[in-house]
C-alpha cells in the first residue's frame, strides 16, 4: 500500500510543479491584447497534464482490478482450490495473495481433517449394531445409520430436513426425543415399537448441541433376542417346575398313603409301591432329559472332533432301545428301506435323536402298528432319515409346535405314557447343531412322518 500511495504522491508532485512551469512558459504572454493566445496554452497544458493523470490512474485501476478478479476467482474456488495466484502485480497485492495462499492451506487441512471425521464417523454409524436417529430441536432428522434404517424399513440416507413422523412414525420416539431436546437431560427407556417388527429396544437419548438450537440423538440397541431368552427361561422355569410336581406329589401321596397303613394292604400295596416306581422313572426321564437340554444350550465345543457315522448302525442301535416296547404293542419296525449311508457328527447325540424318533412312533402308535425307517442318499449328498408310523397322527394345528419344549399334543396320553415334552425339541436343536434340518408330515388319525435331512460324510 506504501508503494501506490508513494506512486500517487508523485504523481501530485508532477502535477503541482506543472503549475511553476505554465507560469514561466506563459509570462511571456501575459500582455494586453494576447488573452487568446494565453488561454489556448493554458488550454493545451491542462489537457496534456489531465490525460497524462488519467492515463496513470486508469492504467493502476486496471492493474488493481484484475488482480482483485483474480483473489475474488482464488476465493471462491476454496476449499477445493485448483487456480494458482501468480506474484506479478503491486506489492500489496502480491503480500495479499501469499496471506490468502496461507488461509487456502488452512482451510484445506481443515476440509480434509473434517472429511476425514466424517467419514470415520460415516463408517463407525454404519457398523453400529445399534440404530442411531438424530433430529434438531424442531424434531427434523438430521441423521439416521443403515441399523436404523433397516429396523423400521425406511431409507439411507435420509434427506436433512425431513420431518421425524416422515422418518417413523413412533410416537414413543417422538417423546422422548422431544423431551430431551427441551430438558437437556439425557434419558435411558426399554420399549417395544411396532413399526420395527415389535421388536424390543433398549433406547439412550442424549442432547445435541447448545441450548437455543438443541436437538436430540438417540441409540436403538435391539435386545429383542435377550427379551426373548428371558421369557423363554421363565415359561421354562414354569414349564419344569409343572412336570415335577406332578410325580411329585403322587410320590408323596402314596408313601403317605402307605405309612398311613397301606402297608398293611396286601390287595393295593404292591400297586402303590409300582405307581411310586412309575413316577420315579418318569423324574429320572425328565432329569436325563433336561441335562441333555442343558449340555446342548450351553453350546461347548466338544472334546473330541466329529467322526464320520454309519447311520444304519445308529438305527439299529436306537432300535434295541425300544425293542421291547414295540414287542409289547406288537408293532413291526421295519428296518429294510435303511440303505448304508454315512454322516459326519457325534454319534451318541445322533443316537439320541433316533432313540427319541422311534419312541414316539411305538408310544404313540396303535397295537399291531407298523413303524417304517428309511435311509438313503439324495443327489445331492446329504442324507435323508425318515421314520413314519400308522398311529394317532398329529392335528395340523398342532404341527408347529410339536418342537416346542413341554408341548404334548395330546397331554391326556403323553403323561401315562411317560412323555416328558422335549424328545422332539432335543431332536430339533441336536439336528440344526449337525447343520440339518428336520420336519414333520402328519395326518389326524394316518400316522406321522418324520424327516431328517443331514450332511453326507
């Protein structure tokens, strides 16, 4: 700025000396009767020193204007500056662009630093398990994860700007996030939303930014499965607590009822200690049961590797189990249709299921029945196992639940019969464990089918 105020000076300077020399060029004129001549230098010599002055002014405009184009064009192209500010032109100018070349650094770095947290945070939200909404204090949504997305079927990403009940329509998140924005008082709820499937959320709600223009964000952690588990674990507690007592206040009736002086009924005392003996057996069955259901809930990896198995030794083997039983009823297992095919798993759990299968099918089988186990290889490797029988069949209401834990279809017969209600479940999860499936075809009346498709060895 010196520069040019020093140049400007000069240039006042020329112009008042200008004023000495048209005086002594034009002395010698002033005489009377030479006004004209007089006039016509003092004419020439101001248009000669006007010009001369805006010629320099409009040559140092000029230079200033495009240099300050050229700062205005460097400015708005920041942050994502390409254009180059060259160091000809006037000193303040070229001091004024190396400042802005500074701040363009600056402002870079900042811009890179701040697309890097956002992609970070970007990243971070996106592999949240938990749903993630945060909306300003007029409850428009400034942000919302893929989780969040995902659980209430809207999309990513959401437009700024939109209105929550655009977003979810929850009234229970509309509160609460309306709440804190206007308390600035985090919060910590458990609920249920039906728009999420009616799943279970464990929601913390925080305040976001200043008072004035604070909104709201909030954290969706799904505990639907833990939810599930802790119900599950109750109706199981009831559930077991139920089949106990039952055998267990018959136990306790008839060795009362045998202190009381049954023993000394020689016509009913037998009968009371056999009834007893039945009811034991069905309490170790339950026992023997419920730690299979034990050992296979806890999920522990087994201490030796899975072998492969010969799946007609394993039905034959579970055949000597119910032998017996299916003598007493005079019911023909068929064993003819078991083709050699082989498994990779552990054979005392794959004995467990066959067990399970086969005693269902003669306990719920009608006298001179007939019991049908086939085995073979399907074309695409796995194995099939099926065991059909021709006994009371299953009603169709009742198909997806028999694999419930303590669910009997008909309750009136599986108590006699020493059921205890998680033969089919042990079944099930020993299956799925193995990487197979299992399903049921039945008919009220015709008997029922059980087939399980497992991985070929």
């Amino acid at each position: 700025m010196q520069n040019t105020l020093a140049k400007l000076l000069g240039a006042w300077c020329v112009l008042i000396l200008s004023l000495p020399i048209a005086y002594i060029w034009l002395k010698p004129a002033i005489v009377p009767g030479h006004d004209g001549e007089v006039l016509l230098k003092l004419f020439l010599l101001l248009s000669v020193v006007g010009a001369t002055g805006l010629g320099f002014t409009y040559a140092v405009s000029r230079r200033w204007a495009q240099r300050t184009t050229m700062l205005q064009n460097f400015v708005d192209a920041l942050p994502n500056n390409r254009t180059e500010l060259p160091d000809a032109g006037p000193d303040e100018m070229q001091s004024l662009a190396s400042a802005m070349r500074r701040m363009a650094e600056r402002v870079q770095q900042l811009v890179e630093r701040a697309n890097l947290e956002l992609s970070r945070r970007e990243t971070i939200m996106a592999c949240m398990a938990e749903g993630v909404l945060a909306v300003d204090k007029n409850l428009r949504v400034n942000f919302c994860n893929s989780a969040f997305a995902e659980a209430f079927s809207t999309r990513v990403p959401e437009n700024e700007g939109r209105s929550l009940y655009e977003v979810v329509r929850e009234p229970v998140l509309r509160d609460i996030l309306e709440r804190v924005a206007k308390t600035g008082k985090p919060e910590r709820d458990l609920f249920r939303l039906p728009s999420a499937a009616g799943r279970w959320f464990d929601a913390r709600t925080l305040p976001l930014g200043e008072e004035g223009r604070r909104g709201a964000v909030i954290a969706l952690h799904d505990v639907t499965d833990i939810e599930r588990q802790e119900e599950t674990r109750k109706q199981f507690v009831a559930d077991v607590s139920h089949e106990l007592r039952t055998p267990l206040a018959a136990i306790r009736g008839y060795a009362e009822t045998l202190l009381d002086g049954g023993l000394e009924d020689q016509a009913n005392n037998r009968k009371f200690v056999e009834i007893i003996l039945s009811h034991a057996i069905r309490l170790n069955n339950i026992a023997s049961d419920l730690l299979v259901i034990s050992q296979l809930d806890s999920a522990t990896v087994p201490a030796t590797p899975p072998e492969k198995i010969a799946l007609h030794e394993v039905v034959i083997s579970a055949f000597h189990s119910v032998e017996r039983a299916a003598a007493a009823k005079s019911i023909l297992v068929d064993l003819t249709q078991c083709q050699d095919c082989f498994v990779m798993g552990y054979r005392f759990r794959l004995e467990q299921v066959m067990v399970n299968l086969l005693d269902n099918a003669v306990k719920f089988n009608k006298s001179e029945g007939e019991v049908l186990v086939e085995c073979a290889t399907l074309a695409d490797g796995r194995v099939r196992l099926a065991v059909a029988d021709s006994g009371i069949g299953i009603p169709s209401e009742d198909l997806n639940r028999i694999f419930e834990r303590f669910y009997r279809v008909d309750k009136a017969r599986a108590r006699p019969s020493g059921g205890t209600g998680l033969g089919l479940p042990i079944v099930k999860q020993v299956v799925e464990q193995m990487g197979g499936t299992v399903n049921v075809e039945s008919t009220l009346g015709r008997g029922a089918k059980f087939i399980v498709i497992l991985k070929g060895a």
